[in-house]
C-alpha cells in the first residue's frame, strides 16, 4: 500500500553563499573619512613655510658671507699663489710679500708723458692734423683720402663707432689753419699709421682739409643736487660713473671710451693702492654697486703735484668694456683750441654733498655753470698764481652753485650740437659755493696729448 510521505521544511537558504576562505596576510581597510578642504589648506601653509624658511636661511648665509667677503678685503690682500692672507697695507708697498711678487702687481700707477702724440683733432671744426719734430702739426689735405685712411685715424684717437670724415675748403678756415702748413696722404697707405703716411704740401690739390666723426660720442637722447643744482638721470649724462672703494663711492669719472674712465688724480692719494678694491659703477642715477666693473689699471699723472693739484688728472682701465646704450656712452674729447669763450654754458654732475660739510647725495645732481675767464679767476681777489694753464674755472663768483665732495674726478662738460665734450675734471676748490671762490677743474684740452698716450700704450 502507498503511503504518502510529506516533506520536511528545508531551512537551507535559496541561494547559498559559498564559504570564504581567509587568506593569510589580507586585512580589512578600515573605512576614512575624505580629507577637508581646510586639512589641505593646512597642508600647504606647512609647506610654504618650509619653502620660506629654507630660503630665508640662504638669504642670510649669503648675505653673511658677502660681508663677511667685504670685511676681509677691506683688511687682508689674498695671495692666490702662496694661498694666504696678508695685511692690506703691505699690498702695493715696493716689497713682494707673495709669492711671484703678485701683491705688487695689479698696483696704481703713475706716468708721465715726454712726446707728442703725432694725431689731433683742432678747432671746433675737427680738423685731423698730424705731428712730426720737424715741421710740427699740419692739416692733413683731403687728396687721396680713403675711407680706410678715416678708421685708421679713428682707431688712433681712442673710441671709434662708424667713423666717417668730411672735407672742409681750406678759405672756410679759422685764419690760424687757411695758411697752413698741410700735408697729404701718399697713395697705397690706407692701414700705414696717418703721421706716418703723409707727404708734405705747400697747399692741397684739392683745396680742402679732412675733418673726422669717429664715433657717437657725446650723443644722448634730450638736452639739473649738486650745491644748487637739481636732480639728474643717467639717460642724460650717460659718461657719469662713481668710483668705489670697498663698496663706498669715493669719487666721480666720466666715461671717453668703452674701457677707459677719466678721473682726478687726488681721488688715489693716500688710498688703497691695491686695484681689486676699486669697482667702477655705470648706468645708474641712484648710488648703488651694482652694475661695478672690476679695474686692472689705475695711471696718474706723473706730473700730478698734491700740494698745487697741479696735473689733477688720472686714467682708469676697466677689465673689459661696457656695453654702450642708452645709460652708458662715452663723451666726446675736445679738440684742441676748441675755442671755450668766457661765459660758456657748462654742466657739471655728480653725486657729491649737497652743502659743505653736508652728505654724499643718493641721486645724481646736474648743475648749469658758466666758464669763467682765466684772468679773472687768477686774479688777486679769487685764487692768484695758485690758477695754472692746466686748470680752468666755472662757476658765479656770487657763490650759491658749485661742485663739492664727493664730486670729485666727475665731469665738466659743454654742449656743441650735436654733441657733449668733455672740459674738465672736477678738482678743488674753498669750501663748497663760496662768493668768489668758484670750483676749479683740471683743463682736459692741456691734457689731450697725456690721454692719447696712455690709451696708445694700454690697448
């Protein structure tokens, strides 16, 4: 007989999940809550910080080390060789006390010119004349004159950029040049040295005389603390620089090459002797000592007299040349007999005091002055014999406007369209804009044949 069987109730899930087998080493991540915008914020202040302070610290340890730098020259002259210190002031003394003798040789130096310089430019008209003992100076003539005889001649005067000559008739002359004597270049001698390539005339064949432009001297783009003066920019008188002693501006000078500074002579006396000291600063208005070139000649004159400031003039080599823009040119030389008159409008710059006994100003200061007459400034009521043929005078015998300390060796310069010249030097004086005690400056025209030379001799 069939028996109907009931089923028991499963308690067997539907769909059974299979066992999970644990593995060794697996471990459950434990669940995080996303970070906060603020906790990243947090963050990166931390890391900021760190950035900062790390380059804080460096700041501090070079600055550190700067000064540190500065003070140990100021006192000690390091000699490479023997790698050792010795005391400053026995650098440039007259006894080697570095091996090789080295300590006496990046020295300042003096000399003193015995010849003539046989290559000139005279009269406003920049007419190129050549020297020999014999007959002297003569105008060079325009026959057979090359283009190659212009940049010869250039090169001979120092800074030359497109040089280029014109001709002048020999009756557009000032009367002391239309009687000559001339001389003429010989044909096939345009790279001989000029003085050395010309033949003597009577007259020129060709009735007219070269005149020489050899560079862009002089050239700025527009055309005034000084006592009495008002601020200045470097654009305007881009030949300004300050000289540096150990970091402090001691002196001015003016730029007439792109390697050679003009200063004053008295600015070395009793200094450091030793060139690695001295940094020329350029391009700046306000003082500063960036932009410094290093120095490796230092060349007074070997007629400078102390006592007089006689000879007031000294010439700086700089170790390689500027970049000439619109912050650093060269002025222009004069020509000989440049023909100044009485009253002639002149400039003089410089960061020296503003008063007497006052403080180096910051920013550079022009001040318009006039030339005034030699006789008048050596008179008996001004300075008396202590004027020479090698300083010239500028200033108001009323006082009120004046060079000072400070602006020392800086230029002097007067304004012939379209170019600025180089008159003088900033030498001495009494006081500062005293009545009747005007600035006296070393007259550049006298010094011309000295300046060639030592460039000639210095390449």
């Amino acid at each position: 007989m069939w028996i109907a069987q009931i089923p028991q109730e499963s308690t067997d899930p539907l769909n059974p999940r299979q066992a999970v087998v644990p593995r060794p080493g697996r471990r459950r991540r434990p669940m995080t809550a996303p970070k906060t915008q603020k906790e990243k914020a947090a963050k990166r202040k931390r890391l900021l910080l760190t950035i900062l302070t790390v380059v804080v610290v460096l700041g501090v340890l070079v600055t550190a080390a700067y000064f540190i730098k500065k003070l140990i020259e100021s006192k000690y002259f390091f000699c490479a060789r023997s790698v050792k210190f010795i005391p400053i002031d026995e650098a440039c003394d007259g006894k080697e006390d570095c091996t090789g003798g080295e300590d006496e040789v990046t020295c300042l130096s003096s000399y003193t010119v015995n010849t003539t310089f046989p290559v000139r430019l005279i009269s406003s008209q920049n007419i190129l004349q050549v020297y020999s003992a014999g007959p002297g100076w003569r105008s060079v003539c325009g026959d057979d004159w090359t283009e190659q005889h212009t940049l010869t001649a250039c090169n001979l005067l120092g800074y030359t950029y497109k040089p280029r000559s014109t001709r002048f008739s020999v009756d557009t002359l000032l009367p002391y040049l239309k009687a000559g004597p001339f001389t003429a270049i010989r044909p096939g001698t345009a790279t001989t040295l000029t003085h050395q390539a010309t033949i003597d005339r009577s007259v020129c064949s060709s009735g007219s005389v070269i005149s020489l432009s050899c560079s862009d001297c002089g050239e700025v783009g527009s055309t005034d603390r000084i006592v009495g003066g008002v601020n200045a920019e470097i654009r305007d008188w881009p030949w300004q620089v300050s000289l540096q002693l150990g970091g402090q501006h001691t002196c001015g000078g003016t730029l007439v090459s792109p390697r050679w500074v003009v200063t004053a002579a008295h600015c070395f006396t009793g200094s450091v002797k030793e060139l690695s000291r001295w940094r020329v600063v350029s391009g700046q208005t306000y003082i500063s000592t960036a932009g410094g070139s290093y120095v490796d000649r230092i060349i007074m004159n070997g007629d400078y007299n102390p006592t007089r400031n006689d000879y007031d003039i000294a010439m700086m080599r700089l170790s390689s040349p500027i970049t000439v823009g619109d912050y650093r040119k060269p002025v222009c030389l004069p020509p000989k007999a440049f023909g100044l008159a009485a009253g002639a409008s002149m400039t003089v710059t410089g960061w020296g005091y503003l008063e007497e006994n006052g403080e180096v100003s910051p920013s550079l200061q022009m001040a318009n002055i006039p030339l005034i007459d030699q006789a008048v400034c050596s008179g008996p009521t001004i300075y008396g014999s202590s004027i020479t043929k090698r300083m010239i005078c500028a200033g108001f015998l009323k006082g009120q406007v004046d060079a000072c300390q400070g602006d020392s060796g800086g230029p002097l310069v007067h304004f012939n369209s379209p170019r600025w010249y180089l008159a003088g030097v900033v030498s001495w004086g009494v006081g500062c804009a005293r009545e009747r005690r005007p600035g006296v400056y070393c007259n550049v025209e006298e010094m011309l044949n000295w300046i060639h030379t030592i460039i000639e001799k210095n390449p």
